[in-house]
C-alpha cells in the first residue's frame, strides 16, 4: 500500500503548486490549467478511494439500528391539515427601535471538504443529439483555454485527497461503517430512513480511467483498482 501511497502524495503535491495551495490557494485559474489539474485529480481521487478499500478489508463494525421516523407534533399535524397557522419571522415594529452595533462578526471556520468515498454515478445522455437536442448547426465554439475559472472546487477537491491520504486507517473505519449501513439498509425496516444507496465502487473502468496510460498516475490507478477488487473478491482468513 505504501509503495502506491507515496507516488500519489507526490501528486498531491504537484496539484497543490499547480492550484497556488502552497499559498493559500488561487481564486481562479485559467482553463487550460483546470483542465491540466482534472487529467491528474479525477485518476488520484479513483486510487485514493480504493487503496481506502484496501485498508478496510477486515474491518467489521456493528452498525446502529436506524431511529425511525419521528412522529410529527400535535402543531405540526394540525399545520399540515390547514386548521392551524402559525405565523413565523414576522417583524412587529420592534426592529424600528435602535439597538447598539454589534462588533464585525467573525468569519466562521471553513468546514474541511470531506473526500467521497464513493465513486461518482456514470453519466448517460438519453436524449442523444438526434433527440430533443439536435447538434448545433453551427457547431460548437471552443472555449477560450486563456479564461480565468473558478478554482475553488478544485482546491477543496484537492485538499480532501490530502487528508484521506494522511489518514487512511480513518477513511477506512468510515468506509466500513458506510458498508455496514447499506447492509442494514437493504433489510425491509419500516418507518426507517433509507440511505447510502450508492456503490462504493461502481462497475467497469473507474473514474479517470486511461485505456492507453500516458502518465504515471495512470498505471498507480490501474494498480490500485486491481488491489481493491482483489480486497472485495479475495476470503478474508485474518
């Protein structure tokens, strides 16, 4: 594992330079750069994932019975029926009398982006070109690589590879927990919330992935995919 955990650290690394994280990361960045950045982080975030998957072999956890749906109050009911209304934020005049200025307030803390530890669904175009979306007659026009795009996906994007990548025994024991629950899910329970439906590997190829590898993060995705399957299929003797 660390033999494909180091490689993809030094990606981290390069995405960092390449988004201005190194410091504090950029705004916007030109098109050309996204589309640089996206050839890197949509692979590193497939390998990532499943050397996650890796790790959680072996890794049992009893998941929680689901709380089930809570009865709605007496109020509630009656609001929903339409016999009761309840007048919420309404301003009596009160907001007319002076009041002292409070200091600037201060910025919350901004929540650390939580690496996804399922792949993203494919995407499938049912209309199809020939459909309700005929191909423009003038074609499409290219976009202007020199454009300056929003980076901030991007960064948090790239940060959360980060720490999933220093602190992958903790991503493991959610990715455990998650199983866990769609096992539970799968079970009819009624009056119980259904969640975490979707796979954490999906099928086929994965994200970012290259049929001809042109770079090195190409082969750790090939490498790393084969070790999750590997993981999902192989007994478990420990």
């Amino acid at each position: 594992m660390q033999r494909n955990r180091a490689p993809l650290l030094r990606l981290v690394g390069v995405l960092f330079l390449m988004l201005g994280l190194d410091e504090g990361g950029a705004d916007v960045v030109p098109r050309r750069v996204v589309r640089q950045v996206m050839r890197l982080l949509r692979p590193a975030e497939s390998a990532a994932r499943r050397l996650i998957v890796v790790v959680a072999r072996g890794i049992r956890i009893d998941a929680s019975k689901l709380r089930p749906l809570k009865a709605p109050e007496a109020p509630s009911r009656l609001e929903a029926a339409g016999l009761l209304v309840i007048h919420r934020n309404v301003d009596f005049g009160l907001a007319r009398f002076w009041r002292p200025e409070d200091a600037a307030p201060k910025k919350p803390a901004q929540a650390f982006p939580a690496f996804p530890l399922a792949d993203p669904p494919r995407r499938f175009d049912a209309l199809g070109w020939e459909g309700r979306r005929p191909f423009p007659k003038d074609g499409v026009a290219a976009a202007d690589p020199d454009e300056d795009v929003n980076a901030r996906n991007l960064c948090r994007r790239a940060q959360a590879l980060k720490h999933a990548l220093d602190n992958l025994p903790r991503y493991a024991r959610r990715l455990a927990l998650r199983e866990a629950r769609i096992e539970l899910d799968s079970r009819p329970v009624q009056g119980a919330r259904q969640t975490y439906k979707r796979r954490t590997l999906r099928w086929g190829d994965p994200p970012g992935h290259c049929k001809k590898p042109e770079r090195e993060v190409d082969d750790l995705l090939r490498e790393c995919h084969r070790l999750a399957l590997y993981a999902r299929t192989a007994p478990d003797t420990g």
